[in-house]
C-alpha cells in the first residue's frame, strides 16, 4: 500500500480503446488549477494504441502521471488497480470520456477541508 500524500488528488482514469478521448480527459485533469495532482491511468486491454497513448503521457509528465495495464477485465477491476496505486489524500474517479471543469479540485478540497466530518464532494 503507497503512503498517503496529504492534499494530493489522485485520479484515477480506466481506459479501454479509445486514445483521443483518454488525450483530453487527462488534459482537463492537467488544466485543474489545484495542486498537487497524480493521474493514474489503467489501461484495460486496449487493443487501439489507448495503452501507448497512456505511457506518452506518462513519458511526458513524469512523476505526475503513472500507467499501469491488465487483461480486460472492464472498467471495475481497471479503476481498482489505478486505486491501489494511488498517493492521493483525495481520490477522483474519472471515465475516460468525461472532462472535468478547471477549479474542480480546488472547490472540493476546500469543502472537504473546510467540513471535516464530510466524507465525499461531488457534482461540482
């Protein structure tokens, strides 16, 4: 099990055969304006070069961005893998084909900072 970074946010991204969506979903997870960040990309069997794509942007954003691959095994397994990876105080699940909106993080953390009885930030 990682040591657990305090403030950090992981995400966590499963991937299956579809590189161009995985592209901008880990832009719009790089474009957050809060730090520190990982992004945690586990690549479920892509057979369409999603699993290539994924170790570029591992290569070009080291120690931010991390790859791990498995059989198919569908997104479930996928995103458990990425969680066992994970540093994160915070963890975020993120599909592949969603986008999430520049101040995501920084809103949350600071709710969930702000309200420490408060377990899980979502919707914003």
């Amino acid at each position: 099990m990682p040591v657990i970074i305090p403030g950090l946010v992981s995400t966590i991204i499963p991937v299956c055969n579809r590189p161009q969506m995985l592209r901008e979903a880990v832009a719009s997870v790089l474009a957050q304006t809060y730090r520190p960040i990982e992004i945690i990309i586990a690549d479920d069997g892509s057979t369409d070069g999603a699993g290539q794509a994924a170790d570029e942007l591992a290569s070009a954003h080291p120690g931010v961005v991390l790859t791990v691959h498995n059989p198919n095994r569908g997104p479930g397994p996928a995103r458990e893998a990425g969680r066992q990876l994970a540093r994160g105080e915070f963890i975020q699940y993120l599909d592949s084909d969603d986008l999430l909106a520049p101040r995501k993080f920084e809103a949350q953390v600071q709710l969930l900072k702000g309200n420490p009885d408060c377990g899980i930030a979502y919707g914003i």
